[in-house]
C-alpha cells in the first residue's frame, strides 16, 4: 500500500510537474503567435490605408489635372475669341480708312 501510494504521487507529480511545465512554453508560442499576427494585421491596415491615401492623392491629382486642362481649354478660346474680335475692329478701321479716301 505505501508502495502504491509513493508511485502514485509520483505519477500525480509528473502529471502536474508535465501539465505546468508544458503550458507555460504553449502559452508563450501562443502570445508570440499573437503578437505576430496583431503585428501582421497593423501592417496590412498600414499598407491598406497608404495605398487608399494614394489612390486618393491620385484622384484628386487627376480631378486638378482635368480642372486645368478645362481652365486651359477656356483660355484657348477666350483668346481665339478676342483674335477674332481684334482682327475684326482692324478690318472696320480699314474699310473706314477707305471709305475716307474714297470721300476725298
């Protein structure tokens, strides 16, 4: 009966001593784990949201780009418009020019 009771609390020992030992290396592997994988997700939320500022930054370098050439374009004609307009007010003055000589 002792016999049995030493072996037993030796086997009770080992269990426990196995069981305490064991899950402390487990539970270290699992908070790195943790770790790696919440380091693992910031990085992705990084990277996701740079990448959105980017696609952002692009559009709306984009929109500007469209708002000048738009700009641009106006320009263009307003000075298409105001050429006319010159060429124009220079053929009057010449018809009035004529129109005095011939008067003469």
């Amino acid at each position: 009966m002792h016999q049995h009771t030493l072996w037993a609390s030796a086997v009770f020992l080992a269990t426990l001593a196995q069981e305490t030992y064991s899950v402390i290396p487990i539970d270290d592997d699992e908070k790195e784990k943790k770790k790696n994988k919440n380091r693992k997700k910031k990085k992705k939320k990084k990277k996701k949201k740079k990448k959105e500022e980017e696609e952002e930054e692009e559009e709306e370098g984009e929109e500007v780009q469209e708002e000048e050439e738009a700009e641009k374009e106006q320009e263009e004609k307003d000075q298409e418009e105001q050429d006319e307009q010159e060429q124009e007010h220079e053929e009057e003055q010449e018809e009035e020019v004529e129109r005095r000589r011939k008067e003469r």
